[in-house]
C-alpha cells in the first residue's frame, strides 16, 4: 500500500528501462548526506567561540543531531511504507532543506538553541532519506548487480564526508573562531548576528539545491518503480536480546559511532591548539592559499578545519582497501586489529605535541574504515527471519553519536581536549574485545 505505481516490468527484478538514470539520482543522495553530516565539525568550532560554549555545550550540537537519527527512524519507516520511495525521498529532502532554512532565523536571533533545532530538523530528513535510499539502490536493476550498486552509493557517500569539512572550512571558518571581546550587551548581540549570517551562508545555498532535487523526485513520482516491503521492524523482542553476538554488536555501533563523531567534532579545535599545530598554521595556510591559487591565505581555524578532511579521507581510503583485506582475512580479527590501532593512535595523540600528535589522530580515520560495516555485519551473522529486527537494533544503536560526544566534550572540560580523546579510545577497547571473541566464538555464537 502506498508504493509508487508499477509499469513496464519488473525493476527489481531485471531493471527496468530508466532505472538507470533514476539509479544514479539516488546515489547522488549518498553523497548529498555524507556532504551535510561533516559540516557538523567545522559548525561545532565556529558556534563555540560564537556563543562562548564550553565543550560539552558545544557537543549538544551532536546531541541534536544523532538524537533525529535515533527519534525519526521509526517514523520514517512508517512513511515509507504509506507514500513509497521516490515520494519519501522528495519529502526526505525538503524536511531537510527546511532544517537549513531554520540556520536564518537561528542566525537573525543569534539564538544557539534554534541551530540545535535546525540540526535535529535535517537529522530527521537524512533519516528518512537513508531508509528509503538504502533499499531502494538495491532493487533498482538486476539482483545480481544490487551490491555493486550499493558499494558506488556508500563510495559516494564516503566522497561526500571527505569534501564537506574543506568546504565547510572555507566558508564557515572564513572569520576564524576567535570569541568575541568584552562589549556591552548590544555590541556582543550584533557581533554575533553578524558572524552567524557567514554560517547560515552555506547552508541557505544547500537549501535551495535540496528543494530542486525534491522537486525533481517529485516529479518523476509517477515512474515505476518496486513495492516496499510491508515489514515493521521489532528491535526489542525478546528473541533478539537474548543472543550476545547482536546485543555486544549493537553496544560496539553505539561506541563506535560515538568515538568517531567525538573525534571529528572536537578535531579542529584540537588541530588548532598551539601545541599542535597553532604555531604551524599560518605557513600551512599560506601553501593551501597557493595550492588552491587564492589570493588570501587559509587562516588558522581554515587550516585545521580543511585538515578534518583528511581524517574523512583517509576513512574512504581505507574502505576500499578494507574491502580486499575482508575477502582473505577473519572478519574479527580484522576488526580487533582496526580497533587497537585507533586505540594506540588516540592514546598517542592524547600524550604527545605537535606534527606527529596531528598525525596520530589523523590516523585514526583510517582505522575506523571498516569497523562500522564489520561489525554490524557481524552482529547479524545466522539471524534468518530475525534479521531486519536485529538491523533495526543496531540502527538504533546509532544513537551513540548523540551521547558520547557529549561525555567527551564533558571530559575535555575538566581535563582538557588532548586528554579527553581516553573516551574514544575506551570505546575502541570494548570494540576491540568484540573482535576478539567474534573471532574465536567464545560467547559470541550465533544461537
């Protein structure tokens, strides 16, 4: 009930005439959302010395946003199954565009609460997006051809987040970070309207391109296209919570997502402390200026912002190399290995200065590669009927993004940001033990 009318065929099945051009609509979604999520990171530096947050406040930006994922997930899942895919993703994509044209009243006040709702706003919309562009990549065309499919929409996703903090940083972090001064009320107000209309920028333009796309969507509504499955995902049955492979995977998710959002949002401001690359910064920005052919040289909050890009990147990177080391490795083992290493890195970084600390932590983007898909792979290993019901827990799990990076921005508070990075590196301790004994089936066997 409420899929999109069928015509000419079968598309899940053998791929209808046109499904490729629609195939590459969606994919373009993947990127659409990679490209949104990480302008969190340049976002958090720039609201923080906006409204004189300390690291926790900052966090909540996070909060916001993963608290959408985890709020909107089942009733996105209930509007796909009334309205179908292609009317889902056009309404995905303008609640998105909405939560981006909430960043003008949000800067015009100058109120930090309004961003928070903007925040949860597009959260709500990717969320959407995400369950009904997810299975419906894989059954636009052959069934045989469905995870090629899905592997060139998450390359294009993984693009995505490594182009968004250099762009973000451009535009974003153009004025720097710097708190504004002692003024009286009035001043302090305008200063801040004034630097909040440079952040709403971005996001009004991103707002305008999103409402073509749903307008695009909306006009092909019409098209063929395959029914969506009738199923309403149960993550708390009984049944599941009583097997410790899906129960341990979906408390690796939460960490996981957690230490790498927390990384991400605290990294620019971690790059710019003196100790690391402060003093560094303005010859850094002075080879990106020339690099890029601009007359003005990055500044500092430019440089370490753009920097994020690299942690993004390297994640890319590692995927596709993850993926070949996955076909001839111990899935576990893999996963274990991944996990101590970005334990070493973030303890590195955490105890050590300069060039190799902003390596160190850099790094850590390329341990984190393949842990997302490894262990939810491995969390739904010999579930059969169960499986959907147990994906929908591990989605769910997804939620850590909103908690831990508000735990972590709590410890760099009272111990400072370098020492904080403990809080990722005590999650990649319980994802590591996870691929230990999915490796050696000790207590993990799928029952």
């Amino acid at each position: 009930m409420g899929s999109e009318p069928r015509r000419n065929g079968a598309i899940g099945s053998g791929g209808a005439a046109g499904s490729g051009p629609m195939a590459g609509l969606v994919v373009s979604l993947f990127f659409a959302w990679g490209f949104i999520t990480v302008l969190n990171d340049p976002l958090i530096a720039k609201l923080k010395a906006l409204f004189a947050l300390n690291y926790a406040e900052a966090m909540l930006t996070q909060f916001a946003f993963f608290l959408g994922y985890f709020i909107f997930s089942a009733p996105a899942g209930a509007i796909l199954g009334r309205f179908g895919y292609v009317r889902s993703i056009a309404l995905g994509l303008v609640i998105m565009a909405a939560g981006c044209l909430l960043f003008a009243p949000a800067a015009r006040l100058a109120l930090y609460p309004l961003f928070l709702l903007a925040l949860f706003c597009v959260a709500s919309g990717i969320t959407l997006l995400q369950v009904a562009a997810n299975p419906y990549i894989a059954a636009l065309g052959s069934t045989a051809t469905s995870h090629s499919r899905l592997t060139l929409a998450q390359a294009f996703n993984a693009l995505g987040t490594f182009v968004g903090p250099f762009i973000g940083a451009l535009f974003i972090l153009q004025n720097g970070v710097a708190a504004p001064g002692l003024m009286s009320a009035a001043l302090l107000r305008a200063e801040r309207i004034r630097e909040a209309q440079i952040v709403q920028r971005p996001f009004l333009v991103i707002a305008l391109l999103l409402l073509l796309f749903a307008a695009v969507f909306w006009f092909l509504r019409r098209r063929a296209a395959p029914p969506v499955a009738a199923a309403h995902p149960s993550p708390f049955r009984r049944a599941l919570l009583a097997k410790p492979r899906l129960v341990f995977g979906a408390l690796c998710i939460f960490v996981y997502v957690g230490a790498e959002v927390s990384i991400g949002s605290g990294l620019t401001n971690y790059l710019m402390q003196p100790g690391i690359l402060g003093a560094r910064a303005p010859a850094i920005g002075a080879g990106f200026a020339h690099l890029f052919h601009l007359h003005a040289s990055f500044n500092p909050a430019q440089v370490a912002g753009t920097m994020v890009s690299l942690y993004w990147g390297l994640a890319m990177l590692g995927r596709f190399a993850g993926s070949f080391v996955l076909s001839k490795a111990v899935p576990g083992k893999v996963l274990c290995a991944h996990a101590l290493a970005a334990l070493v890195l973030a303890l590195a970084a955490s105890l050590s200065a300069g060039p190799q600390a902003a390596a160190a932590v850099l790094l850590i983007g390329l341990a984190n590669s393949i842990m997302f898909p490894t262990i939810f792979t491995l969390a739904l290993e010999d579930l059969g009927e169960e499986t959907a019901n147990g994906s929908a827990l591990l989605c769910m799990a997804i939620v850590g993004g909103a908690i831990i990076p508000v735990i972590f921005g709590a410890t760099a508070d009272t111990i400072g940001l370098g020492h904080a990075l403990i809080v990722p590196a005590a999650c990649y301790l319980v994802i590591a033990a996870y691929g230990w004994l999915a490796a050696r089936g000790l207590g993990l066997r799928a029952a």
